[in-house]
C-alpha cells in the first residue's frame, strides 16, 4: 500500500500538470484538446484526494483493530486514556453485555447499575419529558469513540467551539464583538474610566438528534470476534454526524440549529451567479477585522464545486490562488489561508452564498448535552432474528461573533 506522502506528492504531480495546461491556455487559448486534458487531470487530482483519505483513514483504523485480541475485547492503553474506576468498568461491562444479549442478560444487580444511566426522551428543546422513550448513557470508552467518529464526519465540529452541559435547559448564550474597544494610557492618580462590553445573547437549545434505526442480525451479536462497540460507534456517529454537520453549516433557526453561513453576514457580493474572481476573493479576506487574521483558525469553507471553480483562479503575477497541501492533516491552500470543504455549503449559483471565510471557533458555538443515549430494540425485529439500535444526541449550535466570518454571495439572476 502506498503511504500517505506518495500519494501527496502523486497529488502534487498533478496540480504542476494542471498548471502547465493552465499556462499553455493563457497563451494560445482553450482548445477542447486543453480543455480534455485540463478536466482528465482535475479529475485524477480528485481521485489522488480521495485515496489519501482512505488510506489515512485505514492507517487509522489498523490502530484499532491492532488492539482488539482474539476475543473481541479492546484493552485499555494506559498511554491512551485514563484508567477507567471500578464503576465505570462495572458500568461499560453491563452496558456492553446488554448490546450484544439484551437486558434480560444481567442478573438483578447489574440490571439496577445499568438502570442508572438510563435517561428520559425531552419532549422538546428545552425541558425532559416523562415518557417512557429514552436510552442508556453510553459509557466513557464508547463515547469517547462516537465523539472522534462525530468530529471526524462533521467539519464544523472540528472547526467551532463546543461546549458540554450537564443538562438540557436553554442556556442563554453572549454574542459580542470587542473589536471596537480600546485601552488606555492611565495618568497618576486619575480613576480608570469604564467601557462596558455590549452584549447581545442568543439562546442554545438542546434539539434531539437522532441516528434513526440501526439493524444486526442476532448472529453477528452473539460473535465475540465481531468488534460491535466500535462498528456500532461508527455507524451512529456518522448519521449523526452529517446531519449535525448540514444544520451547523446551514441550518434556518426554526426549530433546528442557526447554520453559520446563514447567520454570517454577507461582506462581498460576486458580480457573477456562478463565478467568482481574485479581486472578490481579496475584498472578502480584507473585510475582517485584523484582529480577527492573526489566529491559526482562519480560513475559507466551500463546497466542492465551488472549488472547482477557485482553481482556475490566478493573482494578478499569474501564481494558482489553491495549492494542494503536502503535508498529512493540514489543509489545502487558498490565497495563503487553509481551506476546508464542507459540502452543506451552497454550490455556485444565483443568490447563492458560496464562499466563507474567516475565524469558525470564534464565530460559532456548539452545545452537547453529555450524555449520548443508546437505546435497543428487542422484540420489534425478532421474527428476522436482528436487534434494533437507536442513538440519541441532544445538541444546538449558533453563531456567537459575526464580526469573525463573512460570507460571499453570488450576484442575483
């Protein structure tokens, strides 16, 4: 298998190829011979991507496997993780025990213990019902594998600050921008003069996310070789994930999260619906506050296809605006600032805000509600000897600083 460094400078092969066909077009013009070679190789450049995050993310997961022994169980890494205490043990070992066989597989004392982390279903975002739907609290170790998993799957989870309470009650949130305040030099013995910071507030819900309905055959689950924890950790945290993702990116407010590009104000409108050009990229980097350029968090979010078309994009010495990056878990290069793909955001089109740029863990926040719940279901797929599984995570997001980002919206139609 080729490592990650051979498939990057593979990559990098082809974007030196991509800009010599670039060059070769701007002195005799687009003929479909360039215009072949220009999308062959843009769409080998893709595929070089798309390679390097499988293989990372098989590297990543030969780390896992590597420590599941023949029995199915993973051992802690003292140098991993802390140890877990004798309740959590007792905990995880009663939870992991009711995955695979149910509850009617613990004796009375373990079945209390599990009972313990049993959490009720909210009847809505902001207070806890009193009905009978709910889950289990997952335990430590599992968690912790859903939360990687979840951050993995969900670029703004990566990029925003996330915070974690213990309940699920709205919790007003500060929105403030500072940028207009300044100290001052103090003279002896003269009182130092007051300059309040104005706040606004927003409000972090705790909407119920839920990963819908996750199917194993009765089989499968009386395998002990078959690592369930983590295919199971995998499967809810990205369901979760993604949807988590598309109403952090671009969610409406009403009754889900405040999307950031929803909420970011609009600072450089293009003059095209599905283009844009170098001196709309540099007014929209040049529309924050300087403050807010310094931090190694700034950067642009696009989609895909709005990528595409920053490509071909070139400063006024003719140099590519993107480079690719060579470097494994650093990001692609877009006018000096990393750039990240997040295909929630808008492609290219009329009224369309398709570009975003700025500081995301200054300008957004995300509330989790610490425990992530799994619930099985039994009886309901018995007749196809399967066991049901649901999980549930109560979050909320919103933008708490629009003066870090701005976003670029194309023109109307």
């Amino acid at each position: 298998m080729p490592t990650t460094k051979d498939l990057r400078d593979e990559r990098a092969g082809i974007w030196e190829q991509m800009k010599d066909t670039m060059a070769e077009a701007d002195k005799s013009g687009w003929s479909e011979e360039l215009k072949t070679t220009y999308d062959r190789l843009e769409t080998d450049l893709d595929a070089k991507g798309d390679e390097i995050t499988r293989v990372e993310a098989f590297a990543k997961r030969s780390e896992e496997f590597a420590k599941v022994d023949r029995t199915g169980v993973v051992p802690v890494d003292p140098d991993d993780r802390r140890p877990e205490s004798e309740k959590d043990k007792a905990y995880s070992d009663a939870f992991n025990t009711y995955m695979r066989r149910g509850i009617g597989a613990l004796n009375h004392e373990r079945q209390e213990l599990l009972q313990s982390g049993w959490v009720e279903s909210p009847s809505n975002a902001g207070g806890v019902g009193t009905g009978s739907a709910g889950g289990y609290t997952v335990p430590p170790a599992f968690r912790n594998k859903l939360v990687e998993r979840m951050n993995y799957i969900a670029l703004m989870r990566q990029l925003a600050e996330v915070i974690s309470t213990d309940t699920g009650a709205t919790l007003p949130w500060p929105t403030a921008d500072d940028t207009g305040n300044e100290g001052a030099i103090l003279a002896e013995n003269t009182q130092v003069s007051e300059q309040d910071v104005v706040f606004g507030q927003a409000n972090l819900d705790a909407y119920m996310y839920t990963s819908k309905m996750v199917r194993l055959s009765m089989q499968l689950l009386q395998d002990n070789a078959f690592n369930l924890e983590g295919w199971l950790a995998r499967k809810l945290a990205d369901r979760i994930g993604r949807i988590q993702n598309r109403h952090f990116t671009v969610g409406t407010g009403i009754n889900q999260p405040d999307g950031i590009v929803t909420t970011a104000p609009v600072r450089v409108t293009a003059a095209a619906v599905d283009k844009v050009t170098y001196d709309e990229l540099v007014d929209l980097t040049e529309s924050l506050d300087p403050a807010y350029l310094e931090g190694g968090n700034v950067g642009f979010m696009l989609s895909q296809a709005a990528r595409k078309g920053v490509r071909k994009l070139k400063d006024g010495n003719q140099r590519p605006l993107w480079e690719p990056s060579l470097q494994a878990g650093a990001p692609d290069v877009l006018m000096g600032y990393g750039m990240r793909l997040n295909n929630y955001m808008s492609t290219p089109a009329a009224g369309a805000k398709s570009i975003l740029f700025g500081d995301v863990r200054e300008a957004y926040v995300i509330r989790d509600v610490s425990g992530f719940a799994l619930l099985r279901l039994t009886e309901r797929f018995a007749d196809f000897l399967q066991v049901g599984f649901i999980g549930f995570q109560r979050s909320d997001g919103t933008t708490q600083d629009t003066a870090a980002v701005g976003v670029l919206q194309q023109a109307a139609a």
